[in-house]
C-alpha cells in the first residue's frame, strides 16, 4: 500500500509533463511553459508544508508540486533536435533510478 501512494505524485507528475511538453511544442511556446510550472511548483510546496497534519492535503500538495518540478526541469533544459514529449518517460525514469 505504502508503494502505491508513493507512486501517486510520479504518475501525475508523468501524466502533467507529457500534456505541457506537447502543448510547448504545438505552441512554439517555451517561456510561460517554464513559468507556469515552477511558480506552481512552489506554492503547493508551500501548502503542503502548511497542511495542519493533513495527510491528504500533504499528498496533493506534494504530487502538484513533484509535477511542477518535473515540467519545469524538462523545459529548463530542451533536448536537442526539438520535440520534448519524446523524451518525458526517460527524463522521469532517469530522476526515479539516481
């Protein structure tokens, strides 16, 4: 049970992150992709430390920050060669194996 409700904030972190780095790419649109995110990122972060001892408020507050982070990192630093969704899975399996 543990590993399931730890898998939660990567699942919408993954879901999140293919929906921005495709709207990013049909837009040509990098800069308020990047903002979007990291801003956020760090208010949920924010709420979640604020939650009262809420452990469902912690775990929303955690996966839309973990969401946020992902997706500004992915935009922060652009694979070569242009289109970002193809390479989401990797960038997020490559954060969950170090």
């Amino acid at each position: 049970m543990v590993g399931i409700i730890t898998a939660i904030p990567d699942a919408a972190a993954t879901l999140f992150l293919i929906f921005m780095c495709k709207s990013a790419d049909v837009n040509n649109e990098r800069r308020w992709h990047l903002a979007f995110p990291m801003i956020m990122s760090a208010v949920w972060l924010i709420m979640a430390t604020n939650s009262g001892g809420s452990a469902l408020l912690l775990l929303f507050g955690l996966a839309i920050a973990t969401m946020g982070a992902f997706t500004a990192l992915l935009m922060f630093w652009p694979p070569p060669g242009g289109k970002q969704y193809s390479v989401c899975f990797r960038k997020v399996n490559t954060f969950r194996v170090c």
